[in-house]
C-alpha cells in the first residue's frame, strides 16, 4: 500500500489498517502507537537536508535572521536530536 505522504502511512500503522511501514523517524518519533523496528543504514540513501534561509528584501529579516541562528545554536541542536533529527 502506498501513502501519499509519510503522515497517511504513519496513520494506516497506528490504526492497525496495514502491518507495517516505512516513515521518517523524526514521525515515528511522535507516535507512541508504533513500535520501530529496523532503521535504515545512512549509507543506503543520500542524506536529508531541511535547507532555511533569509529572504532579502523582508519587512521581519532581522527577526528572521535571528530565528535561523537560534536553529542553528546548541539548544536546537539539543531538541532537534530529541526528536530524531542528525545535525551538522
């Protein structure tokens, strides 16, 4: 069965419509109905990049640069790991 993104296929595995799936484990992660059982090695796909960025020209860019280097600080980094995500 194919999902049309990784929350639909998180949803058929915590209702119990299909046995298993394939999803992100940063979605696994919020999900206390499922139950991880494999974890794909890194080096079977490219890596996952959420890119950010500061547009030019905005009424908030100072705010906005701010938000950016505040993702980019330890106590992010911290959060972002509790949830699954690697950072640089």
């Amino acid at each position: 069965v194919f999902g049309n993104n990784v929350r639909n296929i998180l949803s058929a595995v915590e209702s119990g419509n299909v046995d298993a799936g394939v999803v992100y484990i940063t979605d696994a992660k919020l999900s206390n109905r499922v139950k991880r059982v494999a974890t794909a090695s890194t080096t079977l796909h490219s890596p996952i990049v959420y890119p950010i960025a500061v547009l030019k020209g905005r009424k908030n860019a100072a705010l906005a640069k701010a938000y950016v280097q505040f993702l980019a600080s330890d106590t992010a980094k911290t959060v972002f790991r509790t949830y699954g995500f690697g950072t640089p």
